[in-house]
C-alpha cells in the first residue's frame, strides 16, 4: 500500500487528512505534528491579549482525526526529496509515496538587530501566553516600579495580526487598569508600521474608520516608520526611540525553517510551487500553506498566506493526490476569495465579504459576521474542528 505523508497539522495539514480520508482512497495515512494539539493560528491574537484561553483556541488532534489516519507526535527535521524520506527529532525517518508538506510559519525578524531577543512574537500557544504573561506582568509592577516605560506597550507591523492584537488590547485595557490600580492616563500604547498605509487589503475608507477606532481608544499610530532596532525597552526607527516595557513582534512571518533546512529552492523559506500545488520536478510532493508560494494569475503576484488559502490549497492538492493515485490528470488551484474580516476586538471589525454579493462592512455587525463566517467554516477564521467533520 502506499504511503501518503502529511507534514503539520495546522489548517492546510488537517483539511488535506480529513479531504483524503473522506475521498476514500485505498493508501496509508500519516500525519505528521510537533505538539499533540491544533490551535488556531488566527486567534493566537485572542490569547496574546487575554481575551480568550487556549483551551479556547486549540483542541486534541487525535481525537478530531477520520478513522484510519497515523498520526506520529514529532518534529520533522529535514526532508530528502530524492529518496522520499521525512526525518524526525525521536522517531525513526518515515519513507513515503507521497509528501504533502504543510509545515505552516514562524515569526520574521528580517534580521533586524534585537528583535528576536527583545520582542514577544505571537505564532503559537506558547509565544502567545509568554505575550501575555509579560504584559500583565510588566503592567503589575508599575505599582512598586513607578516606571512608565511598563505602562508602555509597543506594537511593531500594522498586518493583520497586530491590528486584530491592539483592538482585543483595547478592549480589555479598562480591566487591566482596575485589576492593577493602574493610572489609565499615563498608559501608551503604540503601533509601529514601516508603510504608509495599515492594512493595505482594505479600501482608504474602512482603514480610516479601524484607525479612528483605535485611536479613540488611545493606540497612537507612526506609520512610514520602519522599525530599525529593537532594544530591551524601547523600539528604534532610525532617528527617533520609542520606550515601551512591552514590545510585540508582529511585523510578519516566514515559512517553517525545515525548508531551507532541506535544500529546497526558497525564499523566507518558502517555495514556489507549480500551479497544481506541486513541487517542480516531484509531481509525487505539494507544498502547501505557508511554505508555499502560489502566483496568482489574475494579479501576477503570489497569494497572500491566509487561513483561508490554506485550505483552499489543501482541497486541490488533496484531489490530485486522489487523481494521482486513480492514474488521472491533476487539476490546476484556483481561487476565489469570499472574502476579508479584521476584527477590532469581539464588539468591533471591518469585513470585506464577496458572498451574495459584495458587502463592505464596518462596526458592531462585523462581530455577527465573524460569528456567522465562524460557523460556516468559510472564512479563514474558520473552527477547524468544525471544518474536519463538516463534508
Ligand atoms: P503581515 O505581513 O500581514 O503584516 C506585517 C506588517 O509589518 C506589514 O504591514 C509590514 O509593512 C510591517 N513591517 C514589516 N517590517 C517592519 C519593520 N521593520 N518596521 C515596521 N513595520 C514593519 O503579517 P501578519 O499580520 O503577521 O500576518 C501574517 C499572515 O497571516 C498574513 O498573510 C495575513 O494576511 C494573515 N492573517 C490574516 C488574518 C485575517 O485575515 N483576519 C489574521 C491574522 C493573520
């Protein structure tokens, strides 16, 4: 029988499992993940912020996996193309037929001096915790410390993560500050961004209103200000140093380093695949997720590394495993977005939605439109426990 092997159980690795297992096609398959649980990669932000629990955000993989599926707890250490091997940190090295590699992101420095060390990224549950932790923390002991700078939170990047992160921190602040007798007044929140614009997706219009919205509720915004250097206690872009206790590193991500680890052709360790989702010159192996990337015909860039994308990605690459294995032709990715949510914390967002027409939406109806999207498992912002037993 034939092995089929699928590296990382985020989005793309799940949906692929439970697209094989439900294509009934005659093969072993192994699953592949460095810790026991699924969490939700678009509400770490959730976490960072306090907002939710992990337990809210992640659940057993074991538990949501179709009948039949292996599942090996590991981290995957290279990947040898040539003799179809995947190595691992404990176990013994796995041989496959076929490789679905969706070994999904990891924060990007882009070298940037101090900001691994000084910096709290937010790209899995513990990164998140260990975020909030340190604000609470650093916030706490304003009361003995009397230094401002802890009553500082810096914010780096205006994507999507940082701008979900500040209105999660927005909402919840008037709690912190009565938790910890803060003097709310003195609290300053930045937000960093080295473009002109903060989330570039959404039209001037919708940007305005989530800034303003921010705003309001104290975020002080410095856009066209790339961020040079990050130190223990404040963030430096070029000429000008803004101190904070708390600096949050969300100014983008990078694929799994397994990539380059392995020789692949890459860049921020991602790989241009074919337009089947296949790797040139292995029609046996997809990339797909965040190690991938896929040109997108219509605007001849690559598609951004969404939720959403990635499990679009992990339908087709897992119809041409099928297709494969039935000796038939693969089938090219196409895409067709329903659309963009940024929530401003639970009570607020924008949306960008192609569903039943095309919808811009701004406020409190972004909060239902979340809810309904969440439970329709279309939106990236989809429960993938939901998506695994849904057809
Ligand atoms: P991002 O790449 O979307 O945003 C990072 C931001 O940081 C950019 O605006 C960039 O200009 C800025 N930046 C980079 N270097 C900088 C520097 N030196 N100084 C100052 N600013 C700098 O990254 P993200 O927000 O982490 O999101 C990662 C991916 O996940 C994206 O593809 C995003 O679309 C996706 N995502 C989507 C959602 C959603 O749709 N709701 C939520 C979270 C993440």
């Amino acid at each position: 029988m034939k092995t089929i092997a699928v590296l990382g159980a985020g989005y793309a690795g799940l949906r692929t499992v439970k697209r094989l297992a439900h294509s009934n096609v005659n093969t072993r398959i192994v699953l592949v993940n460095k810790n026991p649980y699924h969490y939700e990669s678009t509400q770490l932000h959730q976490v960072a912020a306090g907002t939710k629990e992990p337990a809210d955000v992640s659940f057993d993989i074991k538990k949501s996996l179709p009948a039949g599926v292996e599942f090996i707890l590991d981290e995957v250490v290279s990947i040898d193309e040539a003799k179809r091997v995947v190595t691992f940190k404990k176990h013994e090295s796995l041989v496959y037929d076929y490789l679905v590699n969706a070994l999904g992101f990891e924060s990007e420095t882009f070298g940037i001096k101090g900001a691994e060390e000084n910096g709290w990224p937010l790209i899995d549950i513990d990164t998140a915790l260990a975020a909030r932790e340190h604000l609470e923390h650093t916030l706490a002991s304003y009361r003995h410390s009397h230094d401002e700078n802890d009553l500082h939170i810096a914010v780096c990047g205006a994507g999507f993560t940082s701008i979900e992160y500040l209105g999660e921190l927005v909402y919840r602040m008037p709690e912190l500050v009565k938790r910890y007798g803060l003097p709310a007044d003195k609290i300053k929140i930045y937000c960093i961004e080295a473009a002109p614009k903060v989330l570039p997706m959404f039209d001037d219009k919708m940007v305005a209103w989530a800034v303003d919205y921010l705003k309001k509720r104290g975020v002080e915004f410095h856009t066209s200000t790339p961020i040079t250097e990050v130190k223990a206690g404040s963030v430096v872009s070029n000429g000008l140093e803004f101190k904070a206790n708390t600096i949050i590193w969300t100014t983008g991500v990078r694929g799994s380093h397994v990539i380059a680890d392995s020789g692949y052709d890459q860049k921020r360790n991602r790989v241009v695949v074919k337009d089947d989702l296949s790797v040139e010159g292995h029609p046996e192996e997809f990339l797909i997720g965040d190690v991938s990337a896929v040109p997108d015909p219509s605007t001849g860039r690559f598609y951004p590394t969404t939720a959403q994308i990635s499990i679009a990605q992990a339908d087709t690459a897992a119809a041409n495993l099928a297709a494969l294995l039935e000796g038939r032709k693969t089938s090219k990715f196409d895409f067709k977005s329903v659309g963009t949510v940024c929530s401003l914390g639970p009570q607020a967002g924008i949306a960008d939605i192609h569903m039943m027409g095309h919808w811009k939406l701004k406020g409190a109806i972004v909060g239902v439109v979340k809810k309904i999207v969440n439970d329709r498992s279309v939106l990236e912002l989809a429960k993938v426990s939901n998506m695994l037993e849904s057809n």
